[in-house]
C-alpha cells in the first residue's frame, strides 16, 4: 500500500522530465534552422551535430544565413538546389567547420561577406562544383582565413566576379584557390585581392582581364587549358608579392601594352598561341623568362621588353615579326660573357628591317633559325642579315650576326653572291616605330612600379 502511494507521484516527476527535455529538443531545433529543413539530414543530432548533408533535389530557393547551423558542425554538404543564396556572415561563427561542398546548383550567388571567416576558422576544404549560373559580390571571400584552406570552384556555366571578390586576409598560412572548368565575362580589378599562396586556372574561358585582375597578393599565378581574349593594361600585375608566372596549353589573344607587367622573379610561357602582342606586352623584370614550343601571330615593335638574368625562346614560330620586336630583350651584367639570351629553333613567316635586331651590348646565342627568304632577294646574303638585324654596312659583322649568317645560308638561294638587289629591304620598312621612334619606348608606368626598360647594366 505505502509503495502504491508513491506511484502518481513518480509519474508527474516523469511527466514534468519528459516535458522539459522535449521542450528543450524543441527549440534546439527550432533555432537552428538547418535541422527543420525536410531535405538535411543532421547528424548526430541537432544539439550536437557535427554532420549536416542535405540532398535537396532542386528545391525552389535556400538561403544560408548566420546562426542557421549548430556551432559545432565540422561538414556541411550541400546537393541539388534550384536558387542558393549565402548571406553576410552564414558561416562566420562556425569555428570546428572543417570542410564545405556546394554541388549541382542552378543560380547561386554569394553576397558581400557570405564566405567571412573568423581568424579562429578550422576550414580547411571549400568546394563549389556543377553550378551553371554564379556571382561573387565583392567581399564575398573576406574576414580572416588563417588556415592553408584549400578552395576550389570548378564546373560553373557563368562565373561573375566582381572587384575584391576575394579580400580576405590570411598569416601566416596562406590558402590556395583553384578555378576550372569556367567561364568568365571579365575579371574585374583586384578581384583577387587577397593572400593567396596559389592561384590556378584551369579549362578556363576568359574574355576580359581588367587593370589588376591578377594584382592583390598572389604569390604564385598558373594558367593551363586557359583561353584569355583580352589582356589590358596591367591584368597581370608583378608589383606586388608575384613571384611566379606560368601560362601553359593556353590561347591568349591580344596582350596589349603592359598587359603583363612589373616585376616576376619567374615567369614560363610553354605551348601556347599568342594573337597580337603589342608594343611592351610583356614588360617584365624577371629572373629567367622562358617561352617553349609557342606560336605568336603578330609581336609588335619592343613587344618583348624585358630584363632578366637569362631568356630562352625555344620552339618559338611567329608569324609577323616587325622591326625591333626583340630589341627591348636586354639582360643584367654576366661576368662571365656567356651568352644569356638563348635563341634556340626561331621561325618566322614574315620579317621586316631590324626584325632581328638585338641590344649591341646583349651576348645572344642563336641555334636553328629559319626565316622566310623576302621576295625579291637581297643579295649578297650579308647584306639581308645587316638588314635583318640593322646593322651598318661600315660596322663589322658582330657574333650573333655571324650565327645567323650560318643559319640562314641554308635557305639562301641567290645564285651569284656578288649581285645585290637594291632596296628591297627598303620596301619593308618595320611594320611599325623604330626603338627611338616607338610612343611607348620611354614614359612613366602608371599600372607597374617595375619598368623593365630601367636599371641594370643596359639602362640607357
């Protein structure tokens, strides 16, 4: 009897627990609102989740916004969405998230701040992939990423980035970005405004590079499969922390005056198509430059105006030439005397006087050149290499001169040395400005801090 009288007691103590858990499970859930939508799953539950992967199958519209996650989720994976949305700081307080996977989205943008991170952030992997239409507002990646943070965006239809899409700042481990297989109406100035350790593109289609596209903090830039219309003024920018440059398997269409510019310590150009290179294109002070097995349509007069330790252009066709494109290649002091341009299987369709002009003071090895023999001939073939190269004809033939003079005895066909042909050459008159006629020889540098026409042992 005494324990029988106990019993309702006991029950209300279980009934009133009962409620006060449900209660609290409740609003667990009702404050986080990932663990209400029907196509997550929340693992292992939402109080303590540490998984979130929804599956959403092409739901109309999602929007991530800040406190819609438990704090202490370390995944968040994203599957099938119609209309996604990152809002101002949806990820900011989330510091055990490790790694974040975004895929088979229709429209998705990011807005100012979407992707802020606290100096406290554990992500290390972010990847966006399969989403056919996609806009990074500016400071979309921004706060403080201070994790070697791997980011990949890959498989996007339609990518728009605007000005400083990526601001954020990172020290002392720096993130690295892929994007691949995209394509970009243009990239806005200092889109990359952020320390990144790499950045590379791959399959990629861009139309416009703007003023500082590439500028910001990028330590190393790599280019493969890319396909680049337009490079104006400044796109890549070596003023700042660049310190490698490599473009490879890549078309780039019209690099226009300083469109690569400043200083690189390295930059490689291998297996790629060039349209027109205008007048300081390539504007560099570097360390080595190196073009290999590369075709340029056009290079204009002081197109390649460089100053670098070493050169090498190997494998190299280009099919117009004008008058003094290679003049501008100068390298800094050797003690040795070595050659330090190396010109090593040079083809070109059509040349004009000085097309193979070079600095007087610059040693140059040439190996395997082929040039187009001009119509009508000029003869004797001494006479063609002094026009070639602008050389006088009181001045003595110097080494580089002579090299080429072996070089092209192959593809000579005058029958009688002594006969000349008077002003054929004169016909061809450059294509464009001699070195001391070309507008933009000389001038200040608005984009670049780096001339490569200033210091040096050729500073003239």
């Amino acid at each position: 009897m005494a324990a029988g009288r106990h019993l309702p007691g006991l029950l209300l103590v279980y009934l009133v627990m009962s409620a006060v858990f449900s209660t609290a499970y409740r609003s667990s859930e009702e404050k986080y609102s990932v663990c209400n939508t029907r196509c997550c799953k929340v693992e292992p539950n939402c109080s303590a989740a540490l998984h979130v992967a929804c599956r959403c199958h092409f739901a109309k519209r999602v929007v991530l916004r800040d406190g819609d996650f438990p704090p202490s989720v370390e995944t968040i994976y994203f599957y099938g969405v119609r209309n996604l949305t990152i809002t101002e700081n949806a990820l900011l307080n989330l510091p055990s998230l490790t790694r974040v996977e975004l895929r088979q989205i229709e429209w998705m943008k990011v807005l100012s701040n979407g992707l802020a991170l606290n100096s406290n952030s554990s992500l290390a992997f972010l990847a966006i992939d399969s989403v056919r239409d996609m806009k990074l507002e500016a400071d979309a990646f921004s706060g403080h990423w201070d994790t070697e943070a791997k980011l990949r965006i890959g498989y996007v239809s339609s990518l728009v980035l605007s000005q400083n899409t990526f601001s954020f700042q990172s020290s002392p481990h720096i993130p690295s970005l892929v994007i691949e297989h995209a394509t970009l109406r243009d990239i806005e100035p200092m889109a990359f405004n952020a320390s990144l350790e790499f950045l590379t593109l791959k399959d990629v289609e861009i139309k416009m590079c703007r003023r500082n596209g590439f500028g910001g903090s990028i330590q190393a830039l790599s280019m493969d499969r890319v396909d680049l219309n337009e490079l104006r003024e400044g796109c890549i920018n070596g003023s700042g922390s660049l310190r490698r440059l490599s473009v490879s398997n890549s078309r780039l269409g019209v690099i226009r005056n300083r469109g690569i510019c400043g200083s690189i310590p390295t930059v490689t150009i291998r297996n790629c198509s060039v349209s027109l290179l205008q007048p300081n294109g390539l504007q560099l002070r570097t360390a080595k430059l190196d073009i290999y097995s590369s075709k340029f349509t056009s290079i204009m007069t002081r197109g390649l105006n460089v100053l670098a330790n070493q050169i090498y252009l190997r494998k190299m066709v280009v099919d117009t030439l004008h008058g003094h494109a290679l003049k501008a290649l100068r390298t800094t002091e050797n003690e040795n005397d070595s050659p330090s341009i190396h010109i090593l299987n040079l083809t070109v369709q059509h040349t004009y006087n000085g097309s193979l002009a070079f600095d007087p003071e610059t040693n140059v090895e040439v190996v395997h050149l082929s040039v187009d023999v001009w119509e009508p001939q000029v003869c004797p073939l001494e006479r063609w290499v002094r026009q070639l190269t602008d050389t006088s004809e009181k001045a003595p033939l110097g080494p580089t001169q002579k090299q080429m003079q072996t070089q092209l005895r192959r593809h000579w066909l005058c029958k009688e040395p002594s006969s000349t042909t008077p002003a054929a050459a004169g016909a061809k008159d450059g294509g464009g400005e001699s070195a001391e006629q070309d507008p933009h020889a000389t001038g200040d540098n608005s984009t670049c801090d780096d001339q490569a026409g200033s210091g040096g042992k050729k500073d003239r």
